[in-house]
C-alpha cells in the first residue's frame, strides 16, 4: 500500500498532546490523518486533516469515524472496545488490536495477565467495590499499607493513592479496584518496545523515572537509566516478554520497579506513545512517534539508540493556579543550549495537568540532569 501522498487514510482515536507529537511525523510523511476526539480544544486539532468531535467510548461514534480510515490507532486506552473489535472483523487495520487493549484496559485484568504468564509483578488483590475492600481489610486479608489502584479510567496519578492508614480509605470511590503490595523499590524504570506486524522488534534504552512526591506523576524521565548494565539488560529482557505475551503491534511502554534486591517487577503498560518516551523527539535517532507510526504501518523499524544523553521534565501546573495558561520565564530556558520546550495546546491549566515538557540532551548525563533542574526551578505554568 502506499502511503505518501496518497488516498491512504490513518484514524487516530483521542486528540490530545500524544496525537499531536504523532502527527508532527504524519505531516513529515504526508499521510492523511482523521482525528477523534471529545473536545473542540483537542491539541491534535490544528494538526490532521480532519477533525470529527465524539465521544470515544461510544459505540456507533467510534464505529461510524473507524469506517472511514485505512488504518486505526489511538493515544489513549479509553475507546470503546466492542466498535474496535467489529471494525476489525470488517477489514479495518486496527493496531494496537483490540484483544491487545481488552488484557490492559482493566488494570485488574492486566496483573491477572501477568500471574497467567509468569511475568514477575507485585502481589494484589482484586475487588469488585469499596465495601468489598473494606470488608477484606477487616477480615485481615490484605493488611495497611498497601497501593490502591482503581480498576478503570485512571491516568497520570488520578486513581492511585497510597493507603497508609485506614482513614485513607475514607475517599475513595466505590469502583473495581485492586491493592496491591507495596515494594520497598531503588528505582521506577520503564521500556519502550517497538513492534511491526511482521514481527520486527526493537526496544528503546531503560529510562530512569523520578517522580513528584504529591502528585504521583512523573517529574524527569532519565535516558539512560543510571543503573547497572546486567540490570538493564534484565529490563528489556523481561519488557521483549511482556511484548511477546501480549502479542502487540507499535508501542508498548512497560513500567517496572527494580526492587532493593535488584529483581525487576512489572508495574503496568500502556499500548501507545507514553510519557516515558518524549525524550526520544530529540535525543534518540528515531523518536517513538516515528516508530509507532512505523510499527502501524509495517514499515521497517527506526534505530532506537540515543544519539546524547536525554532527561524530560514534565511541565504541569502549578498549585494555586487554574485558568487562562501562561509559560512564565519560557523565553529564558530557550536561551539555554540544549533545551527544547514542547507546549501541548491546552489553553486552560490547573493544578498538576499535563501542559508541556522539556527535553535537555548533553553529552555528559550529569550536566543534562542539572540543568533539567534549573528548567524546573525556572520555568511556571501558571495563569492569568
């Protein structure tokens, strides 16, 4: 099939900052590109060729936009399943593939899928409700302190908490949930395996993840990893074999803990683009949008090494903040060499959203994370 500049059509479910950095190389490669998304502010807006609003987890709205494209991918977990699957069955390409998604959309799912596949994970119990939960606890099933998960529609730290005592149950949402162990754990790491259909694979360095205290979102993304070489090594061991067992065809982000014993857990996945992987834009020879569009399209896969040290820093906004965004002292970190702001296109902040990140690369890893610092300590998403 051709794909440049031509009648081919590539469907893109949600429209938010990982669609966006998708069609920067969309656009590099003239394909013709149809975005789903809720929102009339989504940042893929400005980027595709055409721009439908619906809602993603509707069955006739993700049926009806799937018919139209060629080849269907998505950006974020939340789609309806059962459209996905159907239009599979009618011929469209669908990749991620909907069996893939069904064993991550439920987080309760997805550790029973690792159990089923002797993919070393924390311990967890899962649970149909809170009152289910609060009845194991006392019943002594499942002891404080312990990781509270819930089931479906968590992101970016939103429905995890950790239960360090019992009046910390007294807000959570009465939802499907899981609790899960806590692991006493050196560093949070993460891999990202590309994967094309006729089964070419590759998988980007181990990353360090440094993340923020309250928010429980990731701060700096470290490329590479500041950890033994046998214990990277036995990360993309094990992420080659979560990839494997799941059978996937793009992305696959594979988060993991390395514990004070030096044994690596699988924490979770994601079948996309991740946070994890923006430091690729600028300091890997292929970055992961690229070669998730590769993987899609099963075109042959980029060199996934890094070409210079790279550290991310999320930009979020700032506590006390909500409203009409501004970038406070964005015009003096591009005054500093090796540092590239990326803005996402949301318009409103508030405290702790997703806005924007920053990539530093340099030679010397220490000086990428220094200087990662003083963009932390420079930069402000505040608002009017």
């Amino acid at each position: 099939m051709n794909y440049f500049s031509s009648d081919f059509k590539l469907g893109i479910l949600g429209g938010g900052q990982l669609g966006k950095m998708l069609l920067f190389d969309t656009r590099k490669f003239d394909i013709q590109t149809y975005v789903l998304d809720p929102s009339d502010e989504a940042p893929s807006k400005i980027a595709c060729n055409k721009f439908f609003k619906g809602d993603l987890m509707d069955y006739e709205t993700v049926y009806n936009f799937g018919k139209q494209v060629d080849v269907l991918t998505f950006e974020i977990e939340l789609v309806n399943l059962e459209a996905l699957t159907q239009l599979e069955k009618e011929g469209v390409k669908v990749y991620p593939s909907p069996k893939t998604l069904k064993g991550i959309q439920n987080k309760g799912i997805q550790k029973d899928f690792y159990i089923k596949n002797n993919i070393p994970t924390a311990a967890y119990l899962r649970f149909d409700n809170h009152h289910h939960l609060q009845k194991s606890i006392g019943n002594n099933e499942i002891t404080i302190p312990f990781v509270w998960k819930c089931s479906e529609f968590g992101y970016d730290g939103n429905g995890v908490k950790v239960i360090r005592h019992i009046s910390d149950l007294d807000d959570l949402p009465n939802v499907e949930c899981i609790a899960e162990t806590m692991v006493p754990f050196k560093n949070e790491l993460a891999v990202i395996v590309c994967r094309n259909s006729s089964g070419e694979i590759k998988t980007y360095p181990v990353v360090e993840m440094e993340f923020h205290p309250e928010a429980n979102q990731v701060e700096y993304v470290i490329c590479p990893a500041r950890i033994d070489e046998k214990i990277a090594e036995k990360a993309r061991a094990i992420a080659l074999n979560v990839s494997e067992k799941f059978n996937h065809v793009g992305l696959l982000a594979v988060e993991m803990f390395q514990t004070n014993e030096d044994e690596i857990l699988v924490n979770e996945v994601a079948p996309r683009p991740h946070n994890s992987g923006h430091y690729s834009i600028e300091a890997s020879y292929t970055s992961q949008f690229e070669n998730h569009l590769r993987a899609i399209l099963d075109l042959p896969l980029g060199n996934t090494d890094s070409k210079v040290a790279g550290v991310m820093v999320n930009l979020v906004g700032a506590e006390g903040f909500s409203g009409d965004v501004i970038y406070e002292n964005i015009e003096t970190i591009l005054g500093w060499n090796g540092v590239t702001p990326h803005i996402y296109g949301k318009k409103q902040t508030r405290p702790f959203r997703k806005m924007g990140h920053v990539t530093i690369v340099n030679e010397d890893m220490s000086e990428a994370r220094k200087i990662a610092e003083q963009v932390k300590n420079t930069i402000k998403v505040i608002s009017e």
